[in-house]
C-alpha cells in the first residue's frame, strides 16, 4: 500500500516513521510520502488560505493550490480521505475497507477548512471519503491521519506479530473487548480472575464473551443496539 499526506506541517507527520509504522515501512509493506503544501504556491507569501466568501470567521484553503497538489499526489488507482469534524464517522469497518486499498492520499485541512469544491472537483475523478475521530474538533487533520493510518496499516498482512490479535480486537465481533490480565496471580491483593487460571477453554471463552457483553453493556450501550440480527446467542442475552 502507497500512503500520501498533503499537510503545511509536514513535520507534524514524523511518528509515520517511528514504531509499528516503520518497522512496516522498513520492511517494504508499505511507502510513504509527506508532501508540503506550500510547494504548491506560486506567491512570495506562499499564501494557502483566503477569507471566506459570506464571511464569518477563520480563513478557508484555496482551491487553486490543493487542485494542483492533488492532480500531482493522486494517481488512478486513489481513495482521498479528507480528515474533518463533519466527517462521518471512521469507524474499524472503515479502517478495513481502507486496508484493501492500493493508494491512499490524505488531505490535511486547517483553518475552517478546505474549499468545498475541492473535494467536489476531486470526486469526478477518485472516490473520496471526508471523515471524523469523533465529536470535538481538532486544531487540524494532521493528528487525525496519523490515527487513521495506525488503524489502517495495523491490519496489513505481515503487520503485526501475531495476527489473531487483530482478529481478536475490540469492534471485529462488535463488542468492546473485555479485560485482561497477566501474571503474577495476585498483585497487591488483587487476584486473576480463578476462571483465566483453570485450564478449561470452553469456560474462558463464555467468561471472556461475558465480560465483553458487560463491558459494551456499560459502556456503549449504542454498539448493542447496532449488532446484526442473529449475532447473541441465547445465553448472551441472559448476561
Ligand atoms: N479535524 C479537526 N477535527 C477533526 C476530527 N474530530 N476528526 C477528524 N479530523 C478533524
């Protein structure tokens, strides 16, 4: 997979290069490029934003300086994801969906965004995704794509050490995932649950769906709602 971020603050981008992130760049699984907007200007001020037109506050993106930047960056086979706060939300089906892509090309917006036509110009050509990390709103996408492709390049093959655990994550069943534990067996005075400790798999796995069936029960009772029909069995309903 090829990964390009149009950004003014390509050094915001550098963790791409540290830890999981580069070990898979090392290993050839996937590129990256961190492209400066501003390369894109033409004026001594190397200007990337205008007022807005109706007025209000903030300044928006010029259209004529992402256009150019995203007919250099985006190539046939694009997906373009554009981080922002009016996004849908970015969700791990999402983050699969992207995981099967050749070519991703992040947009980082500022200021209050980018020229709506932009997008709207970029869309005749690639399909393109505008999405959210959730309800607050962030100084500028930068930190929402570094998010993202963690999410992303997490699930490629060769990825991760052991790929069960990306089966095995919270959200794969729809559920949180429940709690776990290692050793030693008591840690001031608290104890491993004797259940993780008995040897019998077929009493791990209800304890632990039980566990994650609390949890989300708790938690987010709006991932229940959203279960497919036919995903709790008799005895997860009694839970
Ligand atoms: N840019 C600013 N706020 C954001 C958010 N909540 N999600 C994604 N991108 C953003």
């Amino acid at each position: 997979m090829r990964i390009d971020v149009v950004t003014i603050f390509p050094e915001y981008l550098d963790p791409l290069r540290a830890a999981l992130l580069g070990r898979a760049l090392d290993r050839g699984l996937i590129e990256v490029g961190v492209h400066d907007l501003r390369d894109w200007t033409h004026d001594v001020h190397r200007a990337v934003d205008d007022a807005p037109y109706g007025g209000g506050p903030g300044m928006v993106m010029k259209p004529q300086v992402w256009g150019a930047a995203l007919d250099d960056v985006c190539g046939e086979r694009t997906r373009l994801v554009v981080p922002t706060p009016a996004g849908r939300p970015f969700t791990q089906r999402l983050a699969h969906s992207y995981a099967a892509e050749e070519h991703l090309v992040f947009a980082c917006g500022r200021y209050e965004g980018i020229d709506q036509r932009v997008l709207t110009d970029a869309a005749r050509r690639m399909p393109v995704d505008e999405v959210s990390l959730g309800d607050y709103v962030l100084v500028g996408g930068e930190a929402a794509v570094l998010v993202i492709v963690e999410a992303v390049v997490r699930l490629l093959p060769g990825v991760l050490g052991n790929p069960v655990s990306a089966e095995q994550d919270s959200f794969s069943d729809g559920l949180l995932e429940g709690p776990s534990y290692t050793r030693p067996e008591v840690w001031r005075d608290l104890a491993v649950p004797e259940v993780l400790r008995s040897g019998n798999h077929a009493r791990i796995d209800r304890w632990r769906r039980d566990q994650a069936l609390e949890r989300t029960f708790r938690r987010r009772p709006d991932l229940l709602e959203r279960l497919p029909e036919g995903s709790l069995d008799e005895h997860d309903r009694a839970v």
